[in-house]
C-alpha cells in the first residue's frame, strides 16, 4: 500500500513543482488547469519512477567523471522530451529549460523530505 500512496505524492509533488517553475521562470509556461495539469505531472512521475533510474545507470560513468553534473543534463533532457509531446508545456529556450528542471528537482526533493518527516519512511521509487 507504500506505492500507493508514494505514487500520489509524487503526482503531488509534481503539481506543486511544475507550478512553482511556471511562476518562477518566465520561458517555462504550464497550462495551470486541472485537465492539463494532472496528466503532466502524471507524465513526470511516470517517466521519473520507470525511465530516469534506467538512463541514470547507463550515465552513472559519465555523471562520476563530471561530478554530477551530467544529472543536470540527464533531468533537463527529460523534461525537454517531455516538453516535445506535451501540449500544457511549453519551454522557449535553454535557460528556462535548465532552470524549470532545476526547480522541478529541488521541490520534488523537498516534498521527498518533508514527507520522510511526516510519516515516516517512504519508500518511492
């Protein structure tokens, strides 16, 4: 029942992310309604739980060689593609880009952590 309700606060976490970097960054621009929203962040959350894990150990190598700083790149690309074949997301430029995932990264820890905290080990994928 653990993935459940960590599946829902990631789906949270992402609502809350994706509008903090819309507010935040003015070339990361989100369709703020709740049609547009949900399937986003589900998106997010999905790619996230199945895909991220996958690239992160194909890039671990290159992501030690640089200090980490390939996440950077592996956690911006991700949004970039998610950006391609989204139609409530739209991101004009590199910047935005970067700093949107940065955001989006930041604020998914944060709620990770804050929950951690609450009620006790969670245990998301």
């Amino acid at each position: 029942m653990f993935w459940l309700s960590g599946l829902i606060l990631t789906l949270f976490a992402n609502v809350v992310a994706l509008l903090i970097a819309a507010y935040f960054e003015d070339g990361f621009m989100v369709i703020a309604t709740a049609q547009a929203i949900v399937p986003l962040a589900f998106t997010i959350s999905l790619v996230n739980i199945l895909v991220r894990p996958i690239l992160k150990a194909l890039f671990s190598p290159l992501a030690f060689i640089t200090f980490g700083i390939s996440n950077i790149i592996l956690n911006a690309a991700i949004i970039y593609f998610i950006d391609i074949y989204a139609e409530s997301l739209t991101i004009t430029g590199i910047w935005p880009l970067v700093l949107g995932a940065h955001i989006i990264g930041l604020t998914n820890i944060v709620l990770y952590y804050a929950s951690v905290f609450v009620y006790g080990q969670m245990n998301i994928a």
